[in-house]
C-alpha cells in the first residue's frame, strides 16, 4: 500500500494564501513575527508589499486587520491560536466581532498537536472562546484539500472567520474529485447504523482511522466531518443522531465549549440522545512528540475506539 | 470657520454634551467637554469629510480611541448635519442607534466601533497604513485620554506606526490630568508623554492649552507639514470645560447632571453662547 500523503494544515494556509493573492488583490496578510511556522511566509515570497509583520504584538495586529479591512481590504491576521483567540480574545471580539468587519483569522497551531512547546503553547480552548463571538464563522479543517478550500470559502464570506490549523502533518482524506466544501455544511465520510461519530479537525481521519477498527468489533460508527463549528450544520446532526440514536463528538479541544458542547446545545434541545464527548478533558497539555501526545490523551483511532467500543456497551447494558 | 465661528460651534458642542448625557441619565461629561474644541476643529476645520456621503471613499478618517467621549463626537457629528440634533436626547436610550460608545454599524459618520480603551489607536494605524498601501491622500485623526495610554496596546500601536512612518497619522492626547480613581500622576503617571511618543518615532507637538483654537490651529497644520513620521499631539485640557462645576472636578468623569444640575450648565453655556455672538 501506498504510503498516505500529509501535510499539515498550516501548509495548506500558506499555500492557499498565496495562490489566493494572484486571483485577489485586496487580499491582504498580517502576522506577528510567526511568518515561517504559520506559513504566511509563503505568501510573503510571493507579495512581499501585502504581507505586514506587526512584530509580537497579537493586540494590535488585530486592530490594524479592523482598521484595514474597513477600506475594502480582506486581511488575514495570522498567528497561534493560543494568541489569536487567547491573548487577543477582547480585541478580536471589540474590534472585529462587534462591528462585524471582514477580517479572517488564521490560527495556527492549535491542540495538544503542538507538542513538544508544551502547555502554554498548545490552545484547547479557541473554538470555544471564537464561537461566543455573534457572527463569528468558526471553521476548524481536516486536511489539506479542505483547508485550501476553507481559505477561499473564507475570503468569499462577508464578516469575521476564524480559522483553525494544525502544525502537525496530517493524512490527506478528501483528495477525491466530488469533494466539496460549502461552510456551514457537514460532510458524510461513512455510514453506519450504531452510533454517529462527529469529527472535526485533524480528529477527522482519526476517526475514521477508529471507525474500521469499530467495524471489526461488530459497531457500525457513521462518521461525519464537522468542518464548520459555527454556523453549525444543524439539520445534518439532528438527523444523523435521531438515524442512530447514540452521538460521539471528537476533537483536538477541551471538551468544554467546543464541538462537543457545540453538538450538545442542538440536540439537548431539538433531539435528546445519549452523547458521549471526546477531546481533552479539563487539563492542560504537556510537552512530548505530537503522536505520543495524542495517543496518550486517547484522540489516536486506537484511543478514539476504545472510547466509543465503552459507551456503545455501556448503552446496552 | 474662523476662531469665532468655532467657537461658538464649541459651544453647541458643548450644550450637545449636556443635553445628550442628561437625557441619558448616564455617561461622561468631564471627557466630552475637554475635548469638545478638538472635536469641533475636526469636523469644522480639519477634516476632509461630507455629511451627505459619510462613507466617501478617499475621507479623512477619525477613531475616537477613548470612545466614553461619545456624547462629545455624537454632538459634533449632529451639528455638523450627519444626524438629526434631537436625536443625541435618545443616547445610551434602549432602541436608539446613539450607542453609549460609538458604533460603526449604526451611526452615521462613525468611522470606528471604539470604546475598550487602547483598541481604536490600533484600528486608525490600520486604516492610515491602507492609505499608504494604496497610495492614498486621506489623513487619520485618532483622540486618545491621558488615562487610556496606560494601556499597554497603545504603545504597540505606536511602534507600528513609528516604524511604518505613517505620516498620514495624528494622534491626539486629552491630557485632562484626570481619570476615573483620580489624577493621573497619582493613579499610574503616564508622565512624560511627549517624550514616550517621540521615543516611537513620532514627531511629538505640545499643545499648552488644547481648548484654544490658535493652539489647535497651529498644531495641525504643523502635523500636515510634518513628513517621514506619525504625529503625535498632546493637548493639555480642562477637564467638564465650559462648566464651572465640571471643571477639574473628577466626580464628572462618568456621571450624568441632575435636573438642577443640567439646568445650571445650560445656563452658563447659554450665557457663554450669547457672549460669543455679541462678538
């Protein structure tokens, strides 16, 4: 078998950004002295004159996108999410969130797949902060087709996005010609009657990866890929849980306030089903290599599985 | 508009402020009223702007930076035709458009959603640095408090600025002296101002008495000859000025006149108005 193609999605940023600004010349990028990790460095080659490096200063990045994008430019202001939507939360909320301004957030390096910086470094807690935000677009890609599209998508939108990347490389899943990326949509990756896996981020093939080993202990998992946080795919998640009754939410993010509560919120009140929430509970992460972290905080298949293989057991006791 | 002209225009202001901040039964006089000179030589003198295209592609561009000031640009704004005068009585009211900080997204002639302190000098360096992006003429005019610059985003902004050599900025400083738990060299000195601003690159211009119309005068037209560098003014003000009672007096940084209390400050701003136009 082929060895599987990844990339990480902060790649697939930079690259995008960068094609992006041929086709846009009102396409602007900002960021705060991360150019070669977020990537923006790539468009920085390639338009030297739109690419603004505002130094370490996330606060005021934020205000320029605002004070920019009200003369019709589209910035994206680029940085680590745990500076994007930690340190900047109040700006991005005041000036950007509140009078609704056409900036784009890109986040880089969010979750525990950091690694090896750590703690302070690895942010779990951006969907949630983002997604209170009214208007806020939170778009959280699982690979590097989806990202490339999710940048474009996000420059077509009128208002306020933010968009989620990762720093490790992950396995590219929807390399396949119908491919389609709309915001707001959910996408079905694969069926199943027992339970409805809800994934999002680099989780996605993760859970998918958990799906076939489901599939050898008699669980048939369908696996839906939640690009878009925020506006959440509603229809497509009540649906899918009243089909299977049984709900897993899984993501690279605290399992307050992210998808998880996301997922809940909607079915708490339109279509009651037992759900189960995967991501990393109520702690801070720690330094390692990304795949030994993820294995040990249980968001690898092997982990995702034996989550779900206990709470479709527990169910039918 | 000449010096008298202003003047009394100030005055209005000045009765807007009262009038707003009463009806409202809330908000910040003593702010408003030491910068209601500076907001009537913008929008009367200064500024390249249309009340009836406050959208105009290629305007100056003001932030009011410590957007509690409202009452005192809603004032300006209304007097200078962008919104009906009666309307500043519905400010901070449930329903009206005159939000209790400014709004972009409802008032006419708001350039900036402002208010957190420390944000709006950030948005006008962002739309000065467009105006060089795109070989533009525009200026932008950003006001900040004496208190605000206490804000640590402040001074990122102003390295960016320095450093981008935004030419096409000014940004003004209420130095009033107060703020809310007192004066401001007792609080938390941002003294010496002038000298920290220029340490980021800014041509730095000290205006004595911020509430004269000379002074202002001079200092602007000193900003607009001033090339290679942001500028930076630092206005000494009175704070509540053109009300006795307001004046230098802290207790009216947020607070609204009582019925008595309104009707003594029109009083003075009336008088003060017909001394003006026996002028």
């Amino acid at each position: 078998m082929a060895e599987v193609k990844k990339i990480a999605t902060r790649e697939s940023y930079g690259n995008a950004l960068a094609k992006l600004g041929k086709k846009y010349s009102n396409l602007v990028v900002l960021d705060a002295d991360l150019a070669g990790a977020t990537k923006t460095s790539v468009f920085r080659k390639a338009f030297p004159e739109r690419h603004i490096d505002c130094g370490i200063a996330e606060s005021n990045m934020m205000g320029i996108a605002a004070g920019l994008s009200t003369t019709g430019k589209v910035p994206f202001a680029s940085t680590f999410a745990m500076f994007a939507a930690g340190r900047a939360f109040e700006q991005v909320r005041n000036s950007i969130g509140y009078p609704h301004l056409n900036v784009k957030i890109g986040a880089t390096h969010a979750g525990i797949s950091v690694g090896e910086d750590g703690a302070t470094h690895q942010c779990n807690e951006d969907i949630a902060l983002m997604r209170t935000i009214p208007g806020m677009v939170v778009i959280n890609p699982s690979d590097d087709v989806e990202a490339k599209a999710a940048v474009e998508a996000a420059y077509l939108h009128e208002g306020p996005v933010y968009l989620r990347f990762g720093r490790l490389a992950v396995p590219v899943i929807n390399d396949n010609p119908d491919y389609k990326f709309e915001i707001g949509k959910g996408i079905v990756l694969r069926e199943g009657k027992d339970v409805t896996i809800f994934a999002t981020g680099l989780c996605v093939s993760a859970s998918l990866e958990a799906a076939g080993k489901l599939a050898a202990s008699g669980i048939e998992a369908k696996v839906i890929n939640i690009h878009t946080i925020k506006p959440l795919d509603e229809e497509l998640v009540i649906k899918s849980a009243l089909e299977t009754g049984l709900v897993v939410t899984v993501e690279e993010h605290s399992v307050i306030g992210g998808l998880g509560s996301a997922v809940c919120d909607v079915l708490s009140e339109k279509a009651p089903v037992r759900v189960k929430k995967i991501g990393i509970e109520d702690v801070f992460g720690e330094s390692g290599p990304a795949a030994e972290l993820l294995a040990k905080y249980g968001l690898d298949g092997d982990g995702i599985a034996a989550k779900i293989e206990e709470f479709v057991a527990g169910q039918s006791r | 508009m000449n010096k008298l002209e202003l003047q009394r225009t100030a005055n209005e202001v000045r009765k807007g402020i009262i009038e707003a901040v009463h009806a409202a039964r809330a908000g910040h006089p003593g702010g408003s009223l030491s910068a209601a000179d500076l907001f009537t030589y913008l929008y009367f003198e200064e500024m390249n702007i249309d009340p009836e295209n406050p959208k105009m592609e290629d305007r100056d561009r003001f932030v009011l930076s410590k957007g509690h000031t409202a009452p005192g640009l809603y004032a300006a704004l209304a007097i200078r035709g962008y919104f009906p005068k009666e309307d500043l009585k519905t400010l901070r009211h449930t329903g009206s458009y005159l939000q209790g900080h400014p709004d972009m997204k409802h008032i006419p002639g708001v350039d900036m959603s402002s208010g957190s302190l420390g944000q709006g000098i950030s948005a006008a360096v962002g739309m000065a640095l467009a105006g060089k992006m795109d070989k533009k003429n525009y200026r932008v005019y950003t006001l900040l408090g004496d208190g605000e610059i206490e804000e640590g985003q402040v001074w990122e902004a102003a390295m960016f600025a320095g450093h981008r050599k935004l030419d096409n900025l000014v940004v003004i400083v209420d130095n009033n002296g107060l703020q809310i738990d007192g004066p401001v060299d007792e609080v938390c000195s941002p003294y010496p101002i002038g000298d920290k601003f220029a340490a980021f690159n800014f041509h730095v211009i000290s205006v004595a008495d911020g509430n004269n119309f000379d002074q202002l005068k001079a200092a602007f037209d000193e900003a607009r000859q001033t090339k290679g560098k942001p500028t930076a003014i630092v206005m000494k003000t009175v704070k509540g000025k053109g009300v006795s009672y307001m004046e230098n007096n802290v207790d009216w940084h947020g607070k609204a006149p009582n019925d008595a209390e309104y009707a003594i400050a029109m009083e003075e701003l009336e008088k003060a108005g017909e001394a003006l136009w026996q002028k």
